[in-house]
C-alpha cells in the first residue's frame, strides 16, 4: 500500500465546477430554510396573538367534547370499574375551568386544536388517538398541548380514584392518598 503526499493530491480547483455549485446550492439552501423558518416562526405567533386576543368564552359554555374523549382515553372503563366519564371526571374538571382562566383557555385551545385532526378527536380511531396522546406526553414542555396533557391526566387520575367505584378489584377499600403507599 503505497501513501500518496499531499503534495501529489489534486487541488480542489482542477478537479471540477462541483465544488462551487455545492457551496451555491448550500448558501441558497440556506436562504429559501431561513425564509421558511421565518414564515413558520410569523404563522406561529400570528396563531398565539389570535388565541391571546380571543376573549375566554363569558358564562358556562358547554364542554368541549374532546375533553370527555380525551380523558375516557386516558382512563377507559374495564370489567371491573367504569370510565372515568361515568364518574363524572371530565365533568368536574370542566367545573374547576370556570373558576380558574387560564385552565380554561388551556382546555378551550388544546380541544379546538384535537379536533383539527380529521373529523375531530372523537371521530378518531383508538390507534389514531392514541398517537396523538402520545405525542401530547412527549411535546415540548413550552407546548400547550404538553401542559394540557399533564394537568389534566393529573387531575384526573386523582378525581377518578377518589371515589369508592373506582377501587373494585383493587386491595383497599379507602383512596391511595393522603395516607400514602405503606410497604409491608
């Protein structure tokens, strides 16, 4: 195996035009993904300024539907306890909205935005929404949707298992909490 020197290597400029054009094509690469990323970033915050300047629904608006769907999702009913929904979860959670603005606009933005996807969430088949609520979880924490997933999963869970219909077939016959989990 014979090693060349580098002084015997060809020079970039005899070799061909390709060099050139690759930087051409790279700085308009460059260009047309910056005017791209600029027109996503302006499409982004024109969305946010409208959702900022739409004023949160006065009164008790009716619940949007995906909240139901999405938490009936999240806690399905099985042979032994029922769906979170027949427990009146998405109910309640819908009832601490009205107190609270920023839950409900929360609620409000992400449901809007859950029925983009097709005939909207609930049209979706169990596949589909669980996709969705899958990439929900793992958002950017900065997301809406992220925020929407946790909050709500969290309350959720502790309306459900606050009430004696949700504990059949389990080990206990009181909530989990306050007392907490004692190993034995």
């Amino acid at each position: 195996m014979s090693v060349r020197s580098f002084s015997t290597w060809p020079s970039l400029s005899s070799l061909s035009p390709l060099p050139q054009l690759r930087r051409r094509w790279f700085l308009g690469a460059l260009l047309t993904g910056g005017l791209l990323g600029w027109a996503a970033r302006a499409d982004a915050k024109a969305a946010v300024q409208r959702t900022r300047l739409k004023p949160v629904s006065q009164g008790r608006a009716d619940m949007p539907p995906a909240l139901r769907v999405f938490i009936d999702h999240l806690i399905p009913a099985d042979e032994l306890t029922p769906a979170a929904s027949a427990l009146r979860v998405p109910d309640h959670i819908w009832q601490q909205a009205q107190d609270d603005a920023d839950l409900r606009r929360l609620i409000e933005v992400v449901c809007a935005w859950m029925d983009r996807y097709g005939d909207g969430f609930a049209a979706l088949q169990p596949d589909e929404r669980e996709a969705l609520v899958k990439w929900m979880s793992t958002a950017p924490w900065e997301s809406p949707q992220r925020r929407f997933f946790h909050l709500v999963r969290d309350r959720a869970f502790t309306l459900y298992y606050t009430q004696p219909a949700a504990w059949k077939g389990l080990p206990m016959q009181r909530p989990p909490q306050p007392i907490g989990h004692v190993l034995d």
